[in-house]
C-alpha cells in the first residue's frame, strides 16, 4: 500500500528531488539553485512569519528568501540553517500534482538569538512546465517548535 503516493513513479521520484533541491539550497544558502524550484507565476505562503508573510511570483519569492537567510541561520547567520525535508504524500494527475512535506528545521531566533528547533509542515502544489517539475504553490504551517 502506498497511502498518499499516487501516480507515476518517476514522476513522484521527480516531485520529490525538487523538494530536496529546495532543502539543498537552503542548507547551502544557494539562491541560484533553491529558485530552480519555482514556477514564474508561484505563490509561497508563510503566514505564521509576520516578518515575511507571502510572496506572489518567482522574482519576489526570491528575493524574500534571499533577504530572510540574512537573518535565519547559526552562529549569528555565519552558517546556515539546517533543513531537512520528508515527504508525506505526493499525488501526481498529468501535468499536475498535490503533495504534502514535512520540514525540520535548526536556526537561531532572529528576535532572540535562541537556537530553535521547528518541525513544519507544507502543503504544495506543482506542475510540470517544459519538461520539469516546479513549485507552483506552497503553504507553510509550524508544528512543533523546541
């Protein structure tokens, strides 16, 4: 039985090393690579973060991640934050797909400087454009923080 995996394999295979992508570029602060992930016309929603809120668009998503790993990272953001991503479902139909990953995540508190340990949740939403899998939606919700 594989739950909430459905559709082609290698398109599932697929879906997923976008999202490990996403948490390589993070891991490396590499803004080149981490915005390979996204559609032009995506939205990322990271409403529990006042300070960075939603974006709509690649360019904006982008430059947001970009300005907030100036200031969540380790050791007063000389090293980057640990990320690390486990999917729980992928649902792909066609061209499009459904999937839903969990994160956990290791950074200093910008507020406080406390090293925080966070488990998240994000729900996406992809399509396959020119060949490739892309972000085209992803809504991030905190569940646990330590």
């Amino acid at each position: 039985m594989n739950g909430g995996f459905t559709g082609p394999l290698e398109d599932r295979i697929l879906i997923r090393e976008v999202m490990e992508t996403y948490a390589h570029g993070v891991m490396t602060k590499d803004a080149e690579l981490w915005a390979s992930t996204w559609a032009e016309d995506a939205f990322w929603a990271l409403p529990e973060f006042p300070d960075l809120g939603g974006f709509t668009g690649k360019a904006a998503i982008v430059a947001g991640w970009t300005e907030s790993m100036k200031v969540y990272g380790l050791a007063n953001c000389t090293k980057p934050m640990v990320y690390v991503v486990t999917p729980g479902s992928i649902r792909v139909d066609g061209d499009h797909a459904k999937a839903i990953s969990y994160t956990s995540e290791i950074f200093d508190d910008p507020a406080t400087g406390q090293t925080l340990r966070v488990r998240g949740r994000y729900e996406d939403e992809l399509a396959r454009i020119d060949g490739h899998w892309l972000f085209t939606r992803r809504e991030y919700r905190t569940m646990h923080i330590a």
